[in-house]
C-alpha cells in the first residue's frame, strides 16, 4: 500500500527479485508509473521495474501480506482503500512512524492481522517521480505485536526475503518499533528546529551539544515508558548526531520543499509520552511547537 519513497523502494526491490507484488496506489501515481515504470535511483546505480499496480475502485480479493507504506497523515483513508484486501489470514506489516497506528490498525483489522514493522532508509522521490535512495542503509524488520510465534511468520520471511534490503523477523518489534521512533524525533527535532543537515548543525557553535540534548531527552522518554534503548539503538543514533555531512530527515526535506509534515505523530505524541511520564523535554517540546506553527500556516 503505497509507492512513494519507502513503499515504492521496498517493493520495487521485492518486485525486482521476483515476488508476486501489488501496487496500490492513486490514479496520478498509478499513471506516472505505467509511462515511467518504477526508478530506483540509488548508489549503485539505477533500476527500472515495470510494476503491477491498482487503485482502489479496482482492488479485488484478500492478499497473503499487505506492507502499509504511507504518511501517518494518510492513514485513515488507507485503511478505506485497503480494507477489501484483508482477508482471515491476511498479515498487516506496517511501515508507519510512530506509535499511534497501531491502535489504528488493531481497530480496523483486529490484532491477529495487524503485526508490527521498521525500516531503516534514507530515500525520496525526485521531481519525475522516482525512489532516490540516499544512502546504503536499507532495512526491514516485522513481527507479532505481541511477541509470540506465529504460524504465518515463515510465510512473510519468505516473502520479503531474497531481496537487495537487509529484512528479518523480530520478536521484540515493540521494542524497534519505539526504538526507531526515539531516533526520529531526535532527528527530526534537530533538523527542523535548527533548518539544518547534521553537518551544519554540528558545525555551528552549540550544535553538538544541542543535538546531545535532545538525544537525552528522548532517552529518557523512553526509559521513562518502559522501553530503555538498548545499546545498538544508543549507538546508531549517536552516530546519526554525529556525521559532517548532509544527513537530514523525512520530516526536514518535507518542511524546506513546503509539503505537510509528521509533526504529530513524530513528535506530537513523543511529547505527550514526555509529559505522561514527567519527563522534561524542552528541546522536543520546542521543535514540535515550531512545526505546529509551520503545519497551520500552510493549512
């Protein structure tokens, strides 16, 4: 569900190994797609699949495995557009940011369909329309929201297997799930507070600890909520803080090209998740206001 930036990689590169993939998407897409195909630019070069798409008005019949790759904005009328293709044994891995889809998910499809999902990609569409990967990173993790075994679990490792992504299994995909959000919102609070690449922000005076901060600030939400990062997040996302270059964020290239942004899921309900928990976030709750501000000027 979905072919933009995430959805459009993940299952292009599906799609390019020769798994039985299903596009849906919207009439505009579904038309730039069949004169394009589906590009993925990236750095080893480029790749050009020819992909089976629907739209909604056309989708018929329940899918083994649904990937739900949309904006947190455009959840509601996902699940609309998807309800037909879920069937009783029907798997929902969604690639949302966030927590809040879950309950979402659980409400529209029960909690034996919906299961959880991470991806770890720096990628976004180009003028024409193409998957523009920005970096080598390209992983994908899933599993039961409850972290039992499940019978259809080797049948969805099969099929998101074989591919050019790194993609496995997890039983503890809570803990990624929330994880990935704390990197994020940390990303994201920096770059958009500061409308800046890390590179720039760590070259201008107080950079680095401003995004030290922030980093601990997260932490603690997270500590706080019963999910401490273990030591590989910690890791991965002081690396993120850590770069010279022109590492940005999702929520970042949307503010400086004028498009809606994640501000509420992203940070909107890290903040709250602070304030459950009494614990201070100045620096998150500073960014979250500054988007908020740029979200109703361009309502």
């Amino acid at each position: 569900m979905g072919a933009g930036a995430t959805g459009g990689y993940f299952g292009g590169r599906l799609a390019q190994a020769g798994k039985d993939v299903t596009f849906l998407v919207r009439p505009g897409r579904q038309e730039t797609l069949r004169r394009r195909g589906l590009r993925l630019k990236g750095p080893d070069g480029e790749t050009v699949v020819q992909p089976h798409t629907v739209t909604a008005d056309t989708l018929d019949g329940h899918f083994d495995l649904v990937v739900l790759a949309v904006k947190s904005y455009g959840l509601e009328q996902a699940l609309l557009d998807m309800a037909p293709a879920v069937g009783p044994r029907t798997v929902v891995v969604p690639l949302l940011n966030g927590m809040r889809h879950v309950d979402e998910l659980e409400g529209a499809f029960g909690p034996e369909r919906a299961w959880g999902g991470v991806c770890l990609i720096s990628a976004t569409l180009d003028d024409d329309g193409d998957v523009v990967q920005m970096s080598g990173l390209h992983r994908l993790g899933y599993g039961p929201l409850d972290g039992a075994e499940d019978e259809r679990l080797p049948e969805v490792t099969y099929a998101l297997s074989g591919t050019e992504f790194d993609s496995n299994p997890s039983l503890t995909i809570v803990q990624d799930m929330w994880e990935k959000w704390m990197f994020l919102a940390t990303l994201g609070a920096a770059t958009t507070l500061m409308r800046g690449s890390v590179g720039e922000i760590n070259a201008a005076p107080g950079g680095l600890d401003l995004g030290a901060r922030i980093a601990a600030e997260a932490m603690a939400v997270l500590t706080a909520a019963g999910h401490p990062a273990r030591p590989g997040a910690v890791s991965l996302l002081r690396t993120g803080l850590s770069g010279t270059g022109v590492s940005t964020s999702s929520m970042y290239r949307d503010l400086v090209r004028g498009a809606p942004v994640e501000a509420d899921a992203i940070l909107g309900d890290f903040v709250a998740e602070a304030a459950k928990h009494d614990v201070p976030a100045p620096m998150l709750s500073a960014a979250y206001t500054a988007l908020s501000i740029y979200s109703a000027r361009r309502a």
